[in-house]
C-alpha cells in the first residue's frame, strides 16, 4: 500500500492487484492466486480473477476492460491495465 491516498479508486485497484492470495490475514482469498502468477504465459483465469478481485473488493469501480501483458521481464511477470469508473458518475 502507499504511504496516502490509499482512498481512491484507481489507488485501491491497484493495491488489490499487487495482493497475492493468502497474504491479508483473516481473508486468505483476497489477492491473485500464486497459481496464476506462476504459470508461463497469460491466461484467461488471470484475468477473471482480477475481474473477481475488483468487483469483490473495490464496490466502487465497474471494469471496463481489462489488459494483461507480458512486463517484458521474467517468465512470469506481467503488467495489468485496468479501466475503472466510478460507479453512478
């Protein structure tokens, strides 16, 4: 999480999005599951579980698209691009 501004939006999507499963105490669901980010290559399970994650957590937000993509780093590693609105504005 940031030092601040952890209160919108956009900011809340993305610390959900960095959240591997099993890491928040007393809710061992919340997160990316370890068995997604460790596959070679994207799938589409990768994307409906951040699709789950935001419509689960982040009340707030409607996904509009979503993008994964390879980071161009390790096998592995990748980078997510999500279009939020608020909802009702």
């Amino acid at each position: 999480m940031k030092a601040y501004g952890n209160g919108s939006t956009a900011t809340c999507v993305q610390n959900l999005c960095s959240l591997t499963s099993g890491e928040v105490y007393g809710d061992r669901v919340r997160g990316i599951s370890t068995k997604l980010t460790d596959r070679k290559g994207i799938t589409g399970d990768l994307v409906e579980c951040i699709q789950w994650l935001i419509r689960e957590y982040e009340p707030r937000a409607d996904t509009d698209s979503i993008t994964v993509r390879p980071s161009g780093g390790l096998d592995g590693d990748f980078t997510v691009d999500v279009l939020a609105k608020k909802r009702g504005g």
